[in-house]
C-alpha cells in the first residue's frame, strides 16, 4: 500500500513551458507576445530567434530589458468507479486543479555592432519559470487510495471489527459489566460495524526554472548574408514537494453501541503511515548555437536557427520521511529511487531546428512566418521516457507588424505547437496538450532611441482524454488547460 502511494505521489513534474517545446521557452519577450513569428526579424528583440540577424542593426550599442507575467490552470478531470467511496465527495468525477503562477519572467539582450561584427548576450528562462499547486493533490493519488482501499476491505474489516469491539469490551467493563459478558458484547458490536468509505488529504507543488545565458557573435560575410555562432549556459533549479497523509477508514457504529454510547455515530480509523518528500533538483548543460540569416533584397529575408541538445544531470538534495527511504532501501529499483538523496536525473533539452521568412511589401509593413522543429525523441529522459513519444514536437506562426503612425507600431499573430505523444507519455501532472496561440500588442516609438513593447498572448487548447484500464473499472483522465501572459519591454539604441 505504502509503496504505490509515493509512486503515485513523485510523479516526475516539471512546469511545461508556456509557449514553445515539452522543455523549451520560446516566448523571450514582450515583442514576441505581441508577434509570435521571430525567425526571420532584424530587430534587438529577436536575438533569441534569429541571432545572425543581429548583424543587420546599426552599429553601436543595443538594449533591451523585458519582464512578462504568466498565469496558467491546469484541471484534470478524474473518473474512476471507486471515487464514489469518497466520504468527503461521493461523486464518480473529481476535479484536480493545478494553479501556476510565475509574477516575473525577465529577459535581458544586449549587443555591440561595429562593421562586419557584432557581439550579443541574452539572459532569459529558456525553460519552466513558475510554480504550480495541486491543493488537492491528484487523481493518481486518491484512484491508488481507492483501489488500496477496495483490495483491502476485507482485511481493514476484521482490524476494524477487532480494534472496535476491544474498545467498547473495555467501556461495558467500565461501566460495572462482567469482562466475559463485556467481551462478547464487544465482539458481537465489532463484527456488525460497517466501513462506509475513505478519505484522504494529499497535496503537491512543483517550481521549475531553466536559467539560459547565451554568448556569442555574428560575422557579415556579405553585405547581406551573415552568420553567428555561440553558446548557451543553461543552470537548471526546481523542487518538488508533495504529501500523501491522513488516509483513514470511515465506519459507522452499530444501533446498539449507538444506545450506550449516545452521539457516537460515525468515527474513522487511519490505515496507513503518512508520506512526504520535498527535493530540490539542480544542474548545468552548454547548448551550441548557429545561425544563418540571407537578405535576399529590400524585400525578402529568410534565417535559419539550430541549437544542439543540451545534456543536463539533475543532482538530487532529497528530505524524506523514514517510511520513504525505506522504501528505497527495499526496492531500488522503485519510482522513487529517482528522488533518493544525491541522486542524478537525466533531463536532456532537444535540439531544435528552426526557419522564417519575412517579407516587407511596403517600408511600414512586415509579414513574417515560421517553423520549428523539436527533436524530443532523441533528449534523454529518466527511464528512457521519450520513447513513448511518437513523434518531436512541431509549431507553425505567422504574424503582421504594421507601423501606422510615427509613433505606434501595431502587432497580430498566430502560432499551432503540436505534442505528438502517446496516451502512455500522458499524466496527472507531466501533461501538455495542443494549441493555437495569438497574441497581440503595440511598439511605441517615443524617439528613435528608444521605444517599449507591449504584448499579450493567450492559448487555446485542445483537452485531451486518456482511459486507463484498472481491475476497479476504467479511469478516464480528461486533461485541460489555460494560459494568458502579459509582457513590457524597453529597448535602447546608443
């Protein structure tokens, strides 16, 4: 019993990114909020997607300081026959909800042109960036309590039966009535009690932040083909910290106890010992980078972008309670035996192969378009986990910039990033689905110095449903998500 409880509750969880790859930020802006197709810009803001691009700026020096603030629900609706156990909730349908928040997201790029080169840097989260709550826990949680609980009825039963009727023995005997007599009216209360459910209190939180720093330069070979190469640091922190406790059986006691005993109806015993983690995860990988950027004319210009895969060890600091290191020590190789303390976990970041083209019909007009292309598959994961996936992931965008007046530039765009895993990749928590993505937003151009970003990007996403089949009956997990993110930027030119 003990053992299935913390499998369930150390579910690998990470904070999927809010727009781009299963373990990839693509969203490093507030510009990108407002046009979601980079790949092919010339601008500072698209030093992330099109880095040989940056060539192209005037020579000088080049700033841009970005935050963005990011709210997401992530709700699993559970279904699974034996929920209806559930004392607190006898419904066959649960609802777990999953709040993240991430109030502040940075960004940072900066760049030095002069001549033929330039030297950039770029500091953002390139993965993660916020923490989640299931206040309730998980389905996975309370259906493993359910099944434990029905496999047991029987067992659970008789320590009832004998723990209660050794309890009321010892009042009759208390209240003047003979042990022997006592003891067979015990017994007979206790044989007759019946169990009428479970309850449970269970809970879990995640924090996941993949901080990228990136170096490097640009060379024009031409007046209008450039390249750039370089390098990205990436230091990688998150926590996991969850709990399965409290797991009781509700029992009501018989009529006859009732009339000794008044007020005395319903009572609960607890079933097993509780369970807890809370481990922090750290670890470094380096991601080389090149680029190519070709302006084809006044008019046309296309980029490519490919970023090797980055090999990432997480080191475990791991606090758990004495029943889960046991559980270690009894069977290493458990679920759980990836949390053990001083522990490493392989969590590679894909590489990525990415394409724009823009097209500028008039000087205040810019059509832009994208394509990325994920290589999940091929990224290292604990238990060989990308080998349930089907295929890498893959996102299509398109966007308009359109600068109407002097001083304002508006912004509108669209973007399809499409998983393609298997219903047994999918989990409680470790979930992404489908989507199509538009954002929005202005530039303002105060001085040709200095100008701001303003950007806001929603998703809409395709829920997914998932059937499980259990000896108790199937378990069907509907996955849904929502997302909104808000961004500023300031961008300078000396």
């Amino acid at each position: 019993m003990k053992k299935l409880f913390l499998s369930a509750a150390i579910a690998a969880l990470s904070l999927p990114a809010m727009a781009g790859g299963l373990l990839t930020n693509t969203n490093q802006n507030a510009a990108f909020l407002r046009n979601m197709s980079q790949d092919a810009q010339i601008t500072l803001t698209s030093i992330y997607a099109n880095p040989a691009g940056n060539a192209f700026l005037s020579e000088g020096w080049h700033l841009s300081l970005n935050s963005q603030t990011a709210f997401q629900q992530r709700n699993i609706d559970t279904t699974f026959p034996l929920f209806l156990q559930n004392v607190n909730n006898r419904n066959a349908t649960h609802q777990f909800k999953g709040e993240a928040k991430a109030p502040v997201v940075p960004s940072v790029s900066v760049s030095y042109n002069k001549e033929r080169w330039s030297l950039l840097a770029h500091f953002a989260l390139n993965g993660g960036g916020g923490k989640c709550e299931f206040a309730e826990g998980l389905g996975s949680f309370e259906s493993l309590v359910g099944g434990l609980f029905a496999k047991n009825l029987q067992n659970v039963q008789g320590l009832l039966s004998q723990g209660i009727g050794a309890q009321v023995a010892q009042q009759y005997i208390a209240a003047g009535i003979p042990a022997e007599q006592a003891m067979a009216m015990g017994a007979q209360i206790g044989q007759s009690t019946q169990i009428t459910g479970y309850s449970m209190d269970s809970y879990l939180r995640g924090r996941s932040y993949y901080f990228g720093l990136t170096l490097g330069g640009t060379y024009k070979f031409t007046d209008n083909f450039s390249g750039f190469v370089g390098l990205r640091g990436v230091y990688a922190s998150c926590n996991y910290n969850g709990y399965v406790q409290d797991v009781k059986a509700h029992y009501n006691v018989p009529a006859n106890a009732q009339l000794q005993f008044p007020g005395v109806e319903e009572a609960s015993q607890s079933l097993n010992t509780d369970l807890a983690l809370n481990c922090n995860q750290t670890g470094f990988g380096v991601t080389p980078i090149i680029g190519l950027d070709w302006m084809i004319n006044d008019h046309w210009n296309l980029a490519m972008k490919y970023e090797a895969p980055t090999k990432i060890n997480l080191k475990n600091d791991t606090e758990m309670n004495e029943t889960a290191q046991s559980m270690i020590e009894n069977d290493p190789e458990s679920m759980l035996a990836q949390f053990a303390d001083g522990e490493k976990v392989r969590e590679d970041i894909p590489a990525i192969l990415t394409a724009g083209v823009m097209y500028t019909p008039i000087e205040q007009v810019r059509i832009n378009a994208g394509w990325h292309y994920y290589f999940d598959k091929q990224a290292k994961k604990y238990g060989d986990k990308q080998d349930l996936l089907k295929k890498g992931s893959q996102e299509f965008n398109f966007g308009v910039d359109w600068r109407f007046h002097r001083l304002f530039t508006v912004s509108a765009s669209w973007q399809n990033t499409n998983y393609r895993m298997t219903d047994e990749y999918m989990n409680d928590i470790s979930f992404n689905l489908p989507s199509n993505s538009f954002g929005c937003g202005f530039r303002i151009h105060p001085s040709k110095y200095f100008n701001v970003d303003l950007g806001y990007m929603h998703s809409f996403y395709r829920d997914r449903e998932v059937t499980t089949a259990t000896s108790a009956g199937p378990k069907v997990d509907l996955y849904s998500r929502t997302n909104d993110c808000f961004g500023i930027g300031f961008n300078i030119y000396l």
